[in-house]
C-alpha cells in the first residue's frame, strides 16, 4: 500500500505498435436496406445514426440505400427531415457534418403503409425496383423489423406473397432477414415465431439481433481467453471458485412501463443479454472463428446447464421490484404501470452448468432497474491458494484473486493480485492490473449495431442467435417464469427501494454459499 493509503493500480499498456480505433471493413456487395417501422425509436435512434457513421467512414458499399416502411404519413423530403434531427442529436453520432449528411441522404426514402396491406408491398416492390436502378443495390436485400414482434410473422409473408423475399433480379440475389428482441414471450411462442418465419426464410437467411453481442468488449471474451495462452489453462473448475454476470441499470422502466409490465427483467434481459454472456464465457474452444462453429459451442454451454428445480427454486433464485428511494418513484408508480403488479424489475440466478470443464462451479446471474449504479461486469473469481505460508496480520489482504471484465461503463479488465507492501516486513496487499479500452486504443468509435449491421451485409452470423439457442433459453426459464406467474405474491412486493442493489435475498443468494456479490466499486484500485 503507497503512503497515501490507496491501494496500488497497475496500468496495462498496449504493445508497441499496436493500431487504434476498430477493425471494420466495408462489405463487397452491394444491397438495399428495408426497415419495417421506420418511424420508430429504434431508427431515429440506433439505426439510422449508426448507417450515417458507417457511412462517414466510408462502410458502406458503393450501392446502397435505405427504404424505410411505416404506417406513419411520410414523404421522402420528410423522412430525411425527421432522420437528420435525430442523427444531430445522437450522443452516439462523432460529429454532424452538414456536407456529409448533404452526400448521405439522398439514399434515404419512405414508403408509408400499413404492415398487412397489400397496396403497400405493392409500391415497396416498385420503390425497390426504383433504387436498384438508382442506386445500383443489385437487387440484394436486407430486411430489418424494427416493428413490435407481433408485426414479424405478417410482414413476412405478405413480403413472400407478393415476391419480395427472393431478393430482386429474378431470384439471383440475396435476401436477409434481422429480428429484433424480444424473440417471443415464451418457449411456445417463440416456436410458433420460428416456425413462421422458417416457412419464408432458410435459418442462415435470419439474424436475431442482440446489440450486447456487438460490444466491444464482449467480442473481446473470445479474443482474451483463446488469443492469450495463459487463460486457457485456468479456465475451469480445478481453478475457478464461481462466476458472477450483473446487468445493473439505473434508470426505471421510462417509457416502456406498458411493455415493461407485461415481460419483467427474466424475458427483457436474462433470456437474451446475460444467457449470451454466460456462453461466451462458459464455451469450449471453436475451432475456427466462424459462424456455425461458435454458435455450437454457445449452444452446449446451455444444454449443459442443469434446470432450475421448481421445488428448490428460493435456493436458486430471487425476484425483486423496486419502490420509492433516494428521490424516485417506485415501479409502480411508473407510467403504464399497473398500481398492484407483480412483475420482476430485479432478478437472481444461481446456475450449473454441468460438463467437465465447470463442474461443481457456480454462475450468479443478476440484472435489476433503478440500481446505485449503471453497470455491465463480469467477476470470475479464482480459488485461495492451497496453503498460505506467510505469517499474517489483521492488516494483511490476503483475498482470492478476481478477474474482472466490464462490459460496460468504463470498458476494460482488471484483476486482482496479492502483492508484498513495502518495508521491512512481509505484509501482503491488494493490487489491480488494469486494461482500459479508452486508454489503449482511444476512443474507438463503432457502436454495437455499426459492427452488427455490417456483419448482416457482410453474411457473417457469428454474433447472432440461431433458433436451438433460443429455444435452450427459454426452456432454461420456463420453471422460474411458470413458478412466479403461479404464486405472484409470494414475495411481497416492492422489496427493495429505488437506488439500491435489490432485495436482501439476492445477498442471502451468495452468502448461503460464503459468497458476495461484486461491483468494480468492491474492487481493488477502484476510483469514481
């Protein structure tokens, strides 16, 4: 320990050489971009901005353009009004260059009519028809339903009955589809989506979209752990005491309460989000890195996991809903919020995953609205050492070692090391290796859905869902969701207030097994 009394932090430096910002590169063919629901948040928010970044560092192929269908009255000249005040206000937008956008927005149009109307399908295969010759978009075709889910399995067969879904040319060229979350409500449900589509749509035609698998930083699990030679030998139960995934969130449900009520956090981020997190960190070595081969291995990581037991289930997993606290209104109170619902804003896992390599080592899972603080980490725990020889004192720290990867703020990984203090006597300190992307490769500017939509135009389905892992994930769920809908006041809601890390019981979760939940705060080195 220094004698300002902070613990020591060690600062990993990018090797010499070493180039910055991200690797991204244009795709080779050309396509037009269709988005279903272009009047909607998700594309003034996300996707539009991120096409116009893409775009400003010269992605995108020579021949492109955006079709954006809505129910909403648009012309073209409004849309791209509309699209322009977004991509100016976008926080995830660099810089708004006017000259640019000026070279940019001619590849916007809009066709406006409703999703089940055939007139519509009509003049959006005349409109595409249009910009091949435009735009020279080769008559490829990228389909992206940025519509509520229960929109995705209409648009997809009138897109089939009136001959859009082979692509344009004669069926020379191809067709994609892009599903956002949420992929169904349940096991059935999400069945029943699958089999809709499959009826128009090949399995290697459709990417089921999870902007989590677009970060930096969880791309960068599979680099860390099969790039580094030292990882791999620890990797699993003989070294490894458990594994912890938190998703915090601080804010409440805003403007999703009527959405919000009818999911809770299991179906909004456990089913998705923290299931794809925990196989990347759980799966065995691809043998190349392609599309296929890693999805397998992800998918094994979740058959391997052992069912949660609905007699049991308080042993392994804990609900939670916020009220009033430090200054905010309770879930409850939220807008389009039922006044007595009991949906989950909070939730706890305690999973198994059982094959060689993690057996008998437990995953915690959390994820909770309106927490202390906004925080995407994963914390792998290693065993104590065996035997410690070393006479220590109530002073010493002498703590397992923690490997810790943040997701998200502050993306970077640390871990914490036993080191000797200085001075004449062996006293043994907590000390953090820390890697920081900003400090490395400065501030890298691809945000998830830039590396996930040039991977669509690119065909490459690595970091999308296939069907069997979203059936396994479901099913991994289906006893929690079933017990809490068939008893849902058995835990007296709300349980924990606004501003907190949830309900006492996801604490007691750990402590049963002489564990504690882990936040970069709780870390060696850690500074606000």
């Amino acid at each position: 320990m220094s004698d300002t009394g902070e613990t020591p932090v060690v600062t990993a430096q990018m090797a010499e050489g070493g180039a910055s910002g991200p690797a991204l590169v244009r795709p080779d063919e050309d396509c037009a971009f269709v988005i279903f629901g272009a009047s909607g948040d998700l594309t003034g928010r996300k996707l539009i901005p991120a096409l116009y970044n893409l775009f400003c560092q010269g992605l995108l192929p020579p021949g492109f353009a955006v079709v954006g269908y809505a129910v909403t009255p648009m012309t073209d000249a409004e849309f791209r009004g509309a699209m322009r005040e977004h991509v100016k206000a976008s926080s995830e937008v660099l810089a708004f260059r006017p000259r640019l956008w000026d070279q940019f927005v001619p590849c916007l149009h809009y066709v406006t009519a409703g999703f089940d109307a055939p007139e519509g399908y009509r003049e959006l295969g005349r409109r595409l028809a249009a910009v091949d010759a435009a735009h020279g978009t080769g008559g490829n075709r990228l389909f992206y339903m940025a519509t509520a889910p229960r929109f995705f399995g209409p648009i997809v067969e009138r897109l089939q009955e009136h001959g859009l879904a082979e692509g344009g040319h004669g069926g020379a060229s191809w067709t994609r589809l892009v599903v956002e979350k949420p992929f169904g409500t349940d096991l059935a449900s999400a069945r029943a989506l699958n089999e809709s589509l499959h009826r128009v749509f090949a399995e290697d035609q459709i990417y089921r979209i999870d902007h989590y698998l677009g970060k930096e930083t969880v791309q960068n699990l599979l680099a860390f752990r099969f790039a580094n030679t030292i990882m791999e030998p620890i990797w699993n139960c003989h070294y490894v005491d458990h594994v912890q995934i938190t998703a915090a969130e601080t804010l409440g449900v805003e403007h999703r309460g009527g959405y919000y009520d009818q999911a809770g956090v299991l179906r909004d981020m456990f089913q998705n989000h923290l299931f794809q997190l925990l196989a990347l960190v759980a799966m065995e070595p691809p043998v190349r890195y392609e599309g296929q081969i890693v999805r397998d291995r992800k998918a094994d990581v979740l058959r391997a996991v052992v069912p949660l037991d609905p007699r049991n289930l308080a042993e392994q997993a804990v609900r939670g809903q916020y009220g009033p606290g430090h200054g905010m209104p309770g879930y409850r109170q939220e807008p389009d919020v039922a006044p007595d619902s009991h949906t989950e804003t909070f939730a706890a896992l305690k999973l198994m995953v059982d094959n060689w390599r993690w057996a008998d080592t437990p995953f915690y899972l959390r994820s909770g609205k309106r927490m202390p603080k906004k925080q995407t980490l994963i914390a792998i725990q290693f065993k104590r050492v065996p035997h410690l020889f070393f006479d220590t004192t109530a002073d010493d720290q002498i703590e397992p070692n923690v490997l810790a990867i943040r997701i998200q703020p502050d993306e970077g990984i640390s871990l914490t090391l036993g080191a000797k203090s200085p001075g004449p006597e062996m006293h043994v300190r907590q000390m953090q290796m820390n890697f920081s992307y900003s400090a490395a490769f400065g501030e890298f500017p691809a945000t998830a859905y830039e590396t996930l939509l040039l991977d669509v135009m690119q065909g490459d389905l690595t970091l999308f869902n296939r069907s069997d892992t979203v059936d396994l994930s479901w099913e991994l769920l289906a006893p929690v969701l079933d017990a809490w809908q068939s008893a849902p006041s058995a835990d007296p809601f709300p349980n924990y207030p606004a501003g907190t890390w949830g309900p006492p019981a996801a604490d007691a979760l750990l402590a049963r097994d002489g564990r504690a939940w882990k936040t970069d705060s709780t870390l060696p080195g850690h500074q606000e």
